[in-house]
C-alpha cells in the first residue's frame, strides 16, 4: 500500500521481503528476498537507497544503528523506534514526557504481579512481553497470580499494566518530517474483536472537541519528543472519567488508519511517503462526513473469488483493498473502506462486505 | 497508472515494455521486456495470462487475432481495437451506426484534397493518416492542395476532414464489460494546446444537461456497437451550432479521465482493470464539484525537484502524479490534479503547479 501510494509521488521502492510470497513482494518492481535479522543481507540491501523504512517494528535495534553507522539514513530512526518495538522503553519514556498512560511497571515473576495487582486496583492485570508481540500476541489478562505464569516462559521482560476501564478505544494518527513538519489526522475510534482491529470509524463518533484535541496533541508531542520521522499511530483508552491514556505506537503506516486512503485528502501511506523522504507533508483532512473501514479475516473458504464479485456489484461505492495473500481463517487478507454522510449506512455497507467476504454473511 | 489501481483489487500484472525506462517498467514487479510488433514475442509473453489489455493503440491488429486465435482474451478485441488504430475504419463505422462526425472521406493526392475541399466548407481542411497518429502527430491542417503533399509522403491512406467550427472539446468517458455492464463518467471539456490536451475540467462547465446525456449516450452506443471493452475515450467537437461531433476515439484509458483518480468515486484505471477482468464496475461519478487536471510538461530544466518540493509545500491538497521520465522539452511527464467547490480557485491551483513544474511559472 505504500509502494502505491509512491506510484503518483515518482517514488521507486527497492523492496526487502522474506518471501516471493509477501504482499509487497507482489506488486514492487525491485525485490530483494532475505531475512531482515541478518545484518549482512541488509547492508547489502541499502547500499544505493537513499532512505530506508519498514512496514513492521521488528528490525533489530542494533542493525538499525549500525545501518546508520554507514550513513544510511533510516526513518524513523533507531532513537525512536525503540519506543514502537519495546513496551518497557516506551512506558518510561511516556512517564518521562508526562504523557498518560495506564499504571504499569515491569514485574519479575507470578508473586510480583500478585504484588502489582495489589498496589493498586487487584486483579484482573494485563501482562505483556516487552518485546515481539502484536495483534493480541504476547498480551494476557490475567485475573490471579497463578495465571499469570505462562508470559515469563519466554525469559523475555514482562510489564504489568492496569487493566483500564475504558469506554472505547480511540486512536490519533500523525505523521512528522525530518524538519519538524507534522500534520494531524482526525482521531478515529477503534473497534477490537479478540484483540485484533476489526472496525475504525472516522472521525471517532461522538468525540468531545476537546477531548479530541488533547489526543492529537498527545500524538503530536510523542512524535516530537521521540523523534519519530514518518507514521505514528497511537492508539488510546478513552476512559468513563473522560481521559485518555496510551495503550500502543506505531511507527509506520497502521490498521487504524486505513481509512484514509479513500477517506483523506492524503493518505496515511503517502504522508508517510513524504515524511520518510523529507518532501512537504499533504493535507489529512477527511474528504467525506464519516468514513469507515473493517477489517477481512479470512474465513471457512479458501477461494473468496465468488464473495468479491458479489459485493462490487453490490455496492459500486465499495473500496476494497485485498492483499494477495492465501485465506487462512482469523488471517487479516485485506479490508475494506465506505464512506458517505448517514453513519448508520456507512458502517452497514463496510460490515456487510468485509462479513460476506469471510463467509460469515451469506445474503 | 492501471498498476497503481489494481494494487488495491488483488489484480497482479504482467508487463510487456519496450524499455527498462517505461514508466510502469518502473512499478510493476513482473515486466518482461520485449517488442510489442513481433508476433513470436507476444505469443511467449501471452502464455499464462488471464486477459491482456493494453496502454497504447499500437500492437497490430492481425498480431491481436492471433493471441485470440490461441485461445488468449484479448480486450478490448482486435475488433473493437481496429476502430482506434485507423481513423478510416472507425469513421465508415460511425457512419454505418449514424454517429455524427465531421464531414469526411478517404482521399488520394493533393488533388483530391482539392476537390474535397470544393465539395463543402472549402479550406482549410484538416488531413490525417489513418494509422499511427497521436497528440497531433500524423495530423496536418492545409489551406490549399499545394500544402497538401506532406501527408502523402508516408505512403499510408488519407482521411479528410472537414474543419469544425467548434466552440470547445469534450470528451465522453465510458466505460463497458464484456457481459454489457456500462458506465458513464461526466462529460469533460478537454483544451488543448499545440495539439496536445492540456487541461481537463470535469465535468465541463456550463455544458446544457441536454447535451451532456447525448454525448453520453453516444458514447454508450459506440462502445456497444463497436464491441468495446474496457475504457473508450470518446474526443468531442461541440459546434457553435449545438451540435456535438465525434473527433477521435480511444480505447484505453485517457488523458481525458486523469482527473477521474482524485476526483471520481471510482477511476477510469480501476474500472478498466474491472471491466477487462469481467468484475462488476465501479461508480463513476464524481467525489468534488468540480476536479482540474493540467498536463505537466517538461521544460528548459531537466531537474524538477525544487519545483515538486515547492508545489507540494504551496498547496497541500495538490495530487501530483509524475510518470518517473526523463525531462525533455514538451514531453508529457505527469500531472497534476486539483479540486474543489470553486472553479477559478481549482483551475489557479492545477495551472500554477504545472507550470511552476514546467519552469514557465517562477514564482
């Protein structure tokens, strides 16, 4: 999506994928395939780009640095990214700042969560590995010290974090050049199922201007005080006293703001575009009253084929956004955007493509 | 560009180029370089592919009939296809289906031309050869039988027409499927200079709603009756008498439907990948009140980046579209789409980035 978005910009992608198979190894002109881990392959790999970036957190912090070290530029860089790729950076940096996030620390073993749940609000508490997890992975709720055991099999750090009473979650979308520019997105609200990001509706409904405003501010003085360069995406607890606390980042282009490809003057993946290459940021204002996107996991049937012819002839307004990958069920294979001014119509027109696609809509 | 909008659909291309240097070269991940006019060439290249479809007019007819021969869908067909690669065949048709069209015939020397002349309106006339014209190449407007030679010389046949007395240029964009799913994107007026388009305005102002549907409906007709599938481009005279001539016709898309990727629900690109692969089509009506799309030509300078940055840092909203070419004095290099709900605004904004890129605006 964001080679796409690149096309119109004049921008080429020399593109580095584990597998032939990888969304992106797709549709890019110029692939290389090997293993991000490997420091070798991709020293080998940025010689000749001018700027590197990632659509995933996961590449080591050190190759990152040492990329630098040969004068590759990379954005965002390692200084900042380390706050997307490990949990427990992230939260000391935030308290640092004086952002707000959900009480937490890092805990040592079962009787210490035991110990963090009783400092504050007991059980149940949220546990998560301070490093690799996403979509729900290396995340737990657990409501009692003898639960709480199979986080720390992994022998990496474990944060204990408050489990928020939240009325939704929201989620405030930046993107900040190199020099400083940075633009706002309206702040969405975000719906999960089992973890994973099923709905975003854009602007988040209902949403106190003011409110609104503090989280985009928030966002905004994250980006800056971290030093990101290109996409952040924060994802946020908005609680029943009428706060907002940060649960996640992102520093690349993310779920919950997929919206804007069809619903923002400038999508997310072009804003990040121009970020990453230090071009003037586009405008992100919304194009329409309300826009909305829903995830498509895949479902029962492997061939979706006969589900996507049914549903552009359906509703010739849809924006489907498929990845090319094989359907498994539960796996995320693409999502689709609506928009329009009755939210009501908007949001059924979405859930009702993205369930006929996995099968679990059959009319 | 077709790339781009296919991305998004799960539609992965397979690209026959010239050149390394083509601009979707560039883009697409699976090019195979190679000469469109050699038959063996096209046959190896066609080999696993679903469909083909084309950017340019170009490949010759009796080639097309063969790929259809060994059992490869080819659209639009060469028998549609043959109505654009030569303006004889496609004027005896239109003819046959009473389309309007400017008053012409086939003629033999500079003689003839005379006598044509003499039939109607006198000079001038306008001379076209039949096959491999565009952007005003391959077309010549004489006053007199003696400035009537030049066209001849290439040895291929002479199409006379009359010269319209035509207050603008519209183009009717229409897009078809082979099981006969149609739509209509807005009538445009299309102006040109030197022959070439250089600013599109959608939908074209002031245009009698009357009209506009009979340029529409003609349009559905020819790509009906012609067997069109995908995108046609239908180029319009509109004479001060209020009548509307048929002009030239495209079956790809346009440089007339540009403005349909920023300013239309669904692209002319998006829809012809539709179309082509037998999908349901998208809606095409337009996003804003009204959508500007001027050509960006090269200039004196053969370094446009100060330009781009300065463009995208003066008008954030602007959607710049750049083709990855070489600079060359007057060669078409991208475009710049702007819109909105005033049209003067609209057009200052599409006209300044242009030529700001172009070199010919300097502040």
């Amino acid at each position: 999506m964001t080679h796409e978005a690149g096309i119109p910009l004049g921008i080429r992608f020399k593109l580095l994928s584990d597998t032939p198979q990888d969304s992106a190894a797709q549709v890019v002109h110029d692939v290389v395939i090997g293993d991000y881990r490997d420091l070798e392959t991709l020293r080998a790999f940025a010689r000749g780009c001018d700027v590197i970036t990632f659509d995933h957190e996961h590449v080591p912090t050190e190759h990152l640095r040492a990329l630098e070290a040969d004068g590759i530029p990379v954005r965002p860089g390692p200084d900042a990214l380390v706050h997307a790729q490990d949990k427990g950076v992230m939260r000391a940096k935030l308290d640092a700042i004086g952002v707000p996030c959900p009480r937490h620390r890092i805990v040592s073993d079962p009787a210490d969560v035991a110990a963090f749940a009783a400092e504050g609000e007991g059980f149940p508490v949220v546990l998560k590995t301070v490093r690799g997890g996403y979509d729900g992975k290396g995340v737990w709720v657990v409501r009692s010290a003898e639960e709480a055991a199979e986080p720390f099999r992994a022998g990496v750090p474990v944060l204990a974090e408050e489990k928020v009473d939240f009325v939704r979650e929201l989620a405030a979308n930046v993107v900040r050049s190199p020099h400083g520019q940075a633009v706002a997105y309206p702040v969405v609200e975000s719906r999960q199922v089992d973890g994973v990001c099923d709905t975003v509706i854009a602007p988040a409904p209902d949403l106190d201007a003011e409110l609104a405003l503090r989280a985009e501010e928030l966002a905004l003085t994250i980006a800056k005080e971290l030093g990101v360069v290109g996409h952040l995406a924060v994802e946020l607890f908005q609680t029943r006293d009428g706060r907002v606390l940060v649960n996640e980042l992102a520093m690349r282009p993310h779920n919950s703001g997929h919206w804007s490809q069809d619903g923002a003057i400038t999508s997310q993946f072009a804003n990040h575009v121009r970020a990453v290459l230090d071009l003037p940021l586009g405008d992100p204002r919304p194009r329409a009253r309300w826009t909305v996107m829903v995830n498509v996991l895949g479902g029962d049937f492997p061939d979706m084929y006969p589900a996507y012819l049914h549903c552009m002839a359906r509703d010739p307004q849809l924006k489907i956004h498929m990845y090319g990958k094989d359907v498994k069920p539960g796996r995320k294979v693409g999502h689709v955007n609506t928009y329009g001014d009755d939210l009501d119509d908007v949001l059924e027109r979405a859930r009702h493509a993205a369930g006929y696609l996995r099968g679990t809509i059959t009319e």
